[in-house]
C-alpha cells in the first residue's frame, strides 16, 4: 500500500465540492422525511463522480438512496452512511450537513483509490435519524444485504472513537376514564389524568429497582381540558433506554407493569402503542474502530478520546447489529464547545475549523476503507469479530 495513496487525487477540489454541499444543506434545512433538496444535492455530486444511483419507492424511504462506485474488480463493498435530516426551527443544529459531506466525501475519496485494489464503495442517504430512525427501515427492508462494512461520523465536541449507545423503545401511552365534574360529582368520573400521574410516579418509585444504564423519561401531551373537568383522556410518550436491546425489553415490561398498576387504581384503561421499530444498541466492530482511529490519526485529527460510553440512541445502532459498523465522532470547534441540538453548534459548522475537520474526517474514512480494500486479512478479522459479537 503507498505511503500516501491520495497523492493522484485533487483533494483540494473535492474539499471544495464538500464544502459547498454542507453550506447548501445548511441554507435549506429539511425536516426528517421531506429531505428532497438534500438528497438531490447529494445526488448530483455523487453522479458528477460517477456513481450510479439507486432510488426507492418504499414508505417513509422516499428521500432514500444508494449510490455505487463500482471499480471493476473484485473485493469488499464499502459503504458510508450519509444523514441530511434537519430539526425543527433550529436546523442544522445536529450538524447533519457536515455529517453527509463527510460520508459523501469519503465514498469520492475512496472511488479514486478502488481502482487499484477492487471493490466498491457505496453512499447510502439514510432520511429520517431524528424521527423514526430511516436506516432501521432501512436495514428491515434488506438494504444493507451485501455489505461488507458500513462507516459514519458525527459532528461534536471532541474527536472521539466509535463507541456504545443505548438502545430504545419509544412508546405512546393514552388513558381512558370518564368525565365528570370535578367538585359537584367527581365520584362518578373515572379520572385519567389520575392514572397518568401514578405512572410518573410509579417509574420513579421504579428507578432505584432499574440498573444503572436503564433511562425511563417522558412527557404528557395531552392532559386534559379543564380544571373543572375530570380528564377522561390522556396522553403522553415515553422512551425506555437501557445499554442493551435485551435490558431495554425488560425495562419495558417493567413500565407495562407500572401502566396496570395505574388502571387498577383509577379504573382508567389503558392503551400502548410502541411507536416504529425499537432502536438497537451500537454494535461497535473494535478491529474496524482501530484501524479508523490509526486512519483518524495519519489524518492529522489530535487529542482521539478512547471513551466509548454514551447514553444517546442512534439508529446506527440497528445497522450495526446487520453488517460491521463504526460510528465515530469530530470536534467542529476549537473554542468553548456548545450543546449539540442548539442554535450555537449550528453555527458552528459554518466555520473554516469545521470545514477543515470535516474533509480530515473524510479522508481519514477513506483511508480506512482502502486499508480494508487492500487487505483481505483485516477484512476477514473485522468479520470474525462480527460473528463473535
């Protein structure tokens, strides 16, 4: 392998070009599933250097794509996953415009290289990572089949290496009672709003009884109409987060637990609808997550924190348990670090150390793919791992 294989590639140019696809991301924000602008900006770079593009009419998939570079030749397929999905009146402030110029420049910086050792690399635009996760639909409906390894990097505070997070199971709770009026007859109502309270109260009575990693939270969305009214409906949703797919099942069952409880004490019934599909734990490879930090590294990224422990939930996390994955994080500020999901971290991302940590990230993804490409050794190491996990 050459000692530096970008040396025949126009790296300044393609820096450009992924500057200028994070800036015009970040000029037209787009909401999970409404992300037509973004994926056409993606599209078109990508088709520019010669990828081939797959579309999708599948629900909730609609600004879904694959794009491939094939090189001719035999070997790995490499994919790189892009999110463009901006959040509601604050945009970008998740840094989802720099995240998919990463991984849309790191599949171009690897189709200049392919050639000489085989393969292909893929750019999947995964909709949706605020909302209902796109790329657990995603990996359900069979889109990762083939696959041999699957990478993506998140803006943030600091540079730090693939790790954990938590998986999730989102749930909507609704109470049924009857209504009555609150001071002239409230023993004939049936008050759902009671039922609601003695949930909360019941998951926090719950949560010296959870271990450490489990994470109950929720909110009411609906509490009823007036004071003078016993609610006979309420609403609210909640997440249970636990360290593993498996404690988070059980942390569930503990909550359903809770919910019955509160019907048996109220004469409220309950309803539970357990929103999408749960999102898993993420299934770090460790073979690949070393050879990414080595490649983070020759990149010239500093100061790589080896603290793998998270308490958010990715829908990385479902592909991960699919094919071989790696979700690695790249400081964008080299000042006081702001709060993701703020307007500060947005702007942040419109900033010349950002543009520069961005295209290091790129080719440091890159490089990591064409070590796999070269090496069919470390490949069948990665899937070892894999098979074992």
């Amino acid at each position: 392998m050459p000692a530096n294989p970008f040396k025949e590639v126009s790296l300044e140019e393609i820096k450009k070009e992924m500057v200028a696809l994070s800036d015009e991301i970040f000029a037209n924000p787009e909401v999970s599933g409404a992300e037509y602008s973004s994926k056409k900006a993606h599209v078109k770079l990508l088709e520019k250097h010669h990828f081939a593009i797959r579309e999708f009419d599948l629900p909730q998939l609609e600004t879904a794509f694959i794009a491939t570079f094939d090189s001719g030749k035999p070997g790995p397929v490499i994919a790189y996953l892009a999110e463009y999905d901006a959040l509601p009146e604050i945009g970008h402030a998740c840094g989802h415009n720099l995240l998919g110029a990463v991984s849309t420049g790191a599949a171009v910086l690897l189709s200049k290289l392919l050639p000489s050792v085989g393969g292909k690399t893929l750019l999947i635009g995964t909709p949706a990572e605020e909302t209902y996760g796109g790329k657990i639909l995603m990996v359900d409906a069979g889109l990762f089949e083939g696959v041999d390894i699957s990478m993506i990097a998140h803006p943030d505070s600091e540079n730090r290496v693939s790790g954990e997070s938590l998986a999730c199971h989102e749930v909507e709770l609704e109470f049924r009672g009857k209504a009555s009026h609150a001071a002239a007859a409230p023993d004939k109502g049936k008050n759902a709003l009671s039922a609601m309270m003695l949930t909360f109260m019941g998951i926090n009575a719950m949560r010296e009884h959870f271990t450490d990693d489990v994470r109950v939270h929720g909110i009411i969305t609906n509490g009823g109409a007036a004071a003078n009214i016993i609610p006979d409906f309420t609403k609210a949703t909640f997440h249970v987060r636990a360290a593993s797919r498996k404690t988070a099942d059980e942390a569930r069952e503990r909550f359903f637990d809770i919910v019955k409880g509160a019907e048996l004490m109220t004469g409220a019934v309950a309803s539970l609808d357990c929103l999408g599909r749960p999102y898993d734990n993420m299934n770090t490879n460790r073979v690949l997550s070393d050879i990414c930090t080595a490649c983070m590294e020759s990149a010239g990224m500093t100061d790589i924190s080896r603290d793998t422990v998270s308490k958010v939930s990715i829908d990385m996390g479902n592909v991960s348990h699919a094919v071989p994955a790696i979700h690695p994080f790249f400081n964008i500020t080299d000042e006081s670090a702001p709060e993701l999901h703020t307007l500060a971290f947005a702007a942040c991302t419109k900033t010349p150390f950002a543009y520069e940590q961005m295209f290091k990230m790129a080719q440091a993804l890159a490089l990591t793919g064409y070590k796999v490409a070269s090496d069919p050794a470390l490949l069948a190491e990665i899937k070892e791992e894999f098979k074992k996990s």
